[in-house]
C-alpha cells in the first residue's frame, strides 16, 4: 500500500470518527441551569480579568520637581523653567542648565512641576533685569553680581535673607503681588499646553515650604483641576504676615479653595524624616 493510500485511509477514519463524536455529543441534550451553576462555581472564570475592578496598569512620573521659577532651584542656577522641565519629562531633547543636550531614556506619563510658593518667580525676573527689582539698591546690587559672573553669591546672600526674615519686602513676591501672579499665571499655562491625556499628563502645583525651627514640613500641593478652577486661587506661602508655616493653615487654605471652586487638591508631604517628629505628630 502506498503512503498516499494510507493517508487517505487516516484521514477518513479520523473524520468519520470526530462526526460521530459531535453526533454523540448532539443527542446528549444541553445541560440544566442548576448543572451550568455547579460547574461555574467550582471551577474560576475563564477569563483571569473578569470582575477585576481595580487599575493594573503602572504609570510612573513626578510630583516632586523645582524650576527656575522656585526660589531654591533659582537661586542656585536653575535656568530653565515649567515648560522645559515637561518637555524633557515627555521625552523631548531639551539644552540643559550646563548646555548640554539631554534626553530621557523612557519618557514619564506625568509630572507636577511643584515650585516653592515663597517668593516664586524671583529669579527668573532678576536675571531679566526687571525695572522694578533693579529700582532697589539691593536688587540692582545683585544684578550686577549676577552680570559680573557671581550669581552663586547672590543665591546664598538672597536664600540665607528669605529664611532669616531680612528680606526686603520691596523684593518680595507675594500673593497679590505682580510678579507673583505672573509666575502661577504662567506655570498654568504650562500645565495646560503640554497636558496631553491618554499620553502624558501634567498636574498644576506647587510646593508649600513651611518650615519651623528648621524642621521641614514642605507639602507638594497638587490640583485635580485645570486652569479653569486653579486660577481662580493664588497658591499661599509661609512667610508672615501674608504666610504661616502652621498645617493648619495650609488645611484651612485647602479647603476653601474646594469650597469655593468645587475642586479637588491634595497635599503631599515631602521628606517628613527631617521634621524631627513634626512632620506627622501623634499629639499636636
């Protein structure tokens, strides 16, 4: 017998025989509902996603970064600002502080830029020349350094005033202040322009920099809302009077931002191992 024969022969055994198997099958009737419901019960669901109601999917980022805009980072040399930081987040090529070309390797899913509410913005207008600060002795003083190569003087002698209570008030970027609107009106925007859902989001923030007998109490603020609520507030800061680095002050703050906007924001504390206990008190 040639091999062409026996495989003709197999081939009709074989589907002669799973006929029949789906004929037995047939006749067999279908199964009652109780017989359906014992089975399901003892054996799991075929599929391993069925009834999973929770997120499974990992989305890493950043709630915790300073721009030129925060007073730390600018006095220090930052340079670029919100909109840089969310491209280079986003996985574009952006020149760096040391004008270097840089590139993530895996871009993140979303960023808060949380710049300090104290005195936010300062920097960027110094470096500027902003008519108002170089109408001071002291803001025309630290613009020359800063023009003469000497901007790292300016950073300690403008970071050690803020936090020693002899910064002059003329300098100072408050709520209600120009400066200080510009700066929030600008980090919205930033937000805004390069949130892009489904990709790569951004969350409007800032950071709370309280700090009480140099504990840290810094809280990163994050809004659940665009600029259409945000804007609406000015973020606080800590410095008297305008401020106060008490929590509760930010609470009370957080919720009439919520009361009043319908809204939602979160606070995140920060570094709470260098609150000396303060950070989250069992009593206060």
């Amino acid at each position: 017998m040639s091999k062409f024969l026996t495989i003709a022969i197999a081939t009709v055994f074989s589907s002669g025989f799973l006929f029949s198997n789906f004929a037995l099958a047939l006749d067999a009737g279908q199964p009652s509902v109780a017989a359906l419901e014992k089975i399901a019960n003892k054996k799991p669901n075929y599929s391993p996603y069925a009834g999973r109601h929770y997120p499974t999917r990992v989305m890493w980022g950043d709630t915790h970064v300073h721009t030129a805009t925060s007073f730390d980072a600018g006095a220090f040399g930052t340079t670029l600002g919100p909109r840089e930081a969310y491209q280079f987040a986003r996985g574009d090529e952006v020149t760096s502080n040391s004008g270097q070309r840089v590139k993530m390797g895996r871009p993140l899913d979303f960023l808060a830029v949380t710049d300090h509410s104290d005195n936010m913005g300062f920097f960027p207008d110094l470096m500027a020349g902003d008519p108002k600060i170089l109408a001071n002795p002291l803001g025309r003083k630290w613009y020359d350094m800063v023009q003469a190569g000497n901007g790292a003087d300016v950073g300690f002698e403008a970071f050690f005033a803020l936090f020693q209570g002899t910064y002059p008030e003329e300098l100072m970027y408050n709520p209600g202040t120009r400066g200080f609107k510009n700066t929030w009106d600008s980090n919205i925007a930033a937000a805004e322009e390069y949130n892009d859902p489904g990709n790569f989001t951004t969350f409007i923030a800032y950071e709370w920099p309280a700090s009480v007998k140099g504990n840290n109490l810094h809280r990163n603020i994050i809004f659940r809302d665009g600029a259409t609520r945000a804007g609406q507030v000015e973020p606080i800061v800590t410095n008297p009077p305008v401020g106060n680095p008490d929590p509760a002050f930010l609470w009370e703050w957080m919720a009439a931002y919520e009361e009043k906007t319908g809204g939602s924001v979160l606070a995140i504390a920060h570094n709470g191992n260098l609150s000396n206990g303060l950070m989250f008190p069992i009593v206060e």
